[in-house]
C-alpha cells in the first residue's frame, strides 16, 4: 500500500520556498529535531489540550509541538526581536494555534497557568538556565498541576551545564533535585516531571 507523502512533500516544498534568512533562522534552532520530534510524540500519546513554554527564542520548539496538541500553545519570552521572528515563521507556516506573551516569565507564567489550568497538559521550561530561575518556574507548573489526572513539566538542556546556570548548578541541579527523568535516548537533553497518568514514551 502506498504512503500518502503529499503532506510531507508540500512541507518540504514550503522549506525550499523561504527566503535565506529565514531559512538561516530556523536552522538556529534551540532543539534537535529529533528532541522536538519525540516531545511532539509525547504530548500526541498523552492528548494533551494546552501547553506553557518558556523561552521562545525562534520559535521552532512551539512550532512543530503546537502542530501535534488539540488546544493553544502559549509561549512566553522578554526579548521582542525573537518574538517578531517566531510570529514570521507561525505565519509562513500557517500555525494558527501559537500564542505568544511578551515579559518575564516570572511575572507572566503564574497568571497564565491559572488562565488556562482546566486545559493545561505540559509546561516546558527552557528560558533562562540558572537553578533559581528554572525552580521558580517549576514550583509555579507543579502547584498546578499537583492534582492533575494527567500532565508533565519538561526541562531542556538537562544534559550540561549552560552559562546561564554556571554560578548555581543551573537545569542539572533542579532536575535531580525535583526528581524528573531524563530522556536517555535524546543524549539526557530531556527530562520530564510526569503527575497523575501522563505516560512517558
């Protein structure tokens, strides 16, 4: 039986259709695509409805991951020029799903997250790196989430050390300390804090 390719042809064929700097931007990705690949996976397997991401950066992570959720997308960053990008590349690619919140995810994550609490599946943490920061966010998603029948919290950049956290033992500290698992398969760039029936793959 013959697979239907016509989907993945007409995304190939909008790749080769962007103009160089844009292409030259989503090849400045924060992830792998195979990480975005398995998280996309991920929140398909466990139906999630809505997501909170912190750290938008150029906005490939929210891209491909609002594509595989039933609800909208919230991503949150303080720098206006990265925010401006993403908005250009959901508009090529026609991602209708993403929304986006300018400011500190400090002030802007903890009314969000009760905003959209009933439908919230995932929130997934990668803004700025330091312990303190990323603990922060984390308390605000596990208070959330803490009688959930089905969610997680994912951290990026688990597997090393990022400049942002080098003073205070940055993602890795927070992540052995609440206990996530990290993704072995991905290289450990992943871990997830799971609550309630949310399945890891």
């Amino acid at each position: 039986m013959a697979v239907d390719m016509s989907g993945v042809e007409k995304f190939v064929a909008q790749l080769y259709s962007l103009d160089p700097e844009l292409r030259e931007r989503m090849r400045r990705r924060s992830s792998p695509l195979d990480d975005l690949a398995y998280l996309s996976m991920l929140l398909r397997a466990n139906e999630v409805v809505d997501v909170v991401e912190v750290g938008t950066y150029l906005g490939m992570s929210s891209l491909i991951m609002a594509s595989s959720i039933r609800g909208k997308y919230h991503t949150i960053n303080n720098n206006a020029r990265e925010t401006t990008i993403a908005k250009e590349l959901a508009a090529t690619f026609g991602i209708n799903n993403v929304v986006f919140h300018a400011g500190d995810s400090k002030a802007v994550l903890p009314k969000l997250v009760e905003k959209v609490a009933p439908r919230l599946g995932a929130v997934y943490i990668d803004g700025f790196h330091s312990y303190t920061n990323v603990m922060e966010e984390y308390r605000i998603a596990a208070n959330c989430f803490a009688k959930s029948e089905s969610a997680a919290v994912i951290f990026d950049d688990v597997h090393k050390l990022h400049p942002d956290g080098a003073h205070d033992g940055g993602v890795p500290k927070a992540v052995a300390e609440i206990g996530a698992i990290p993704v072995p398969f991905l290289g450990f760039r992943k871990a997830i804090k799971p609550y309630g029936k949310f399945r890891i793959l």
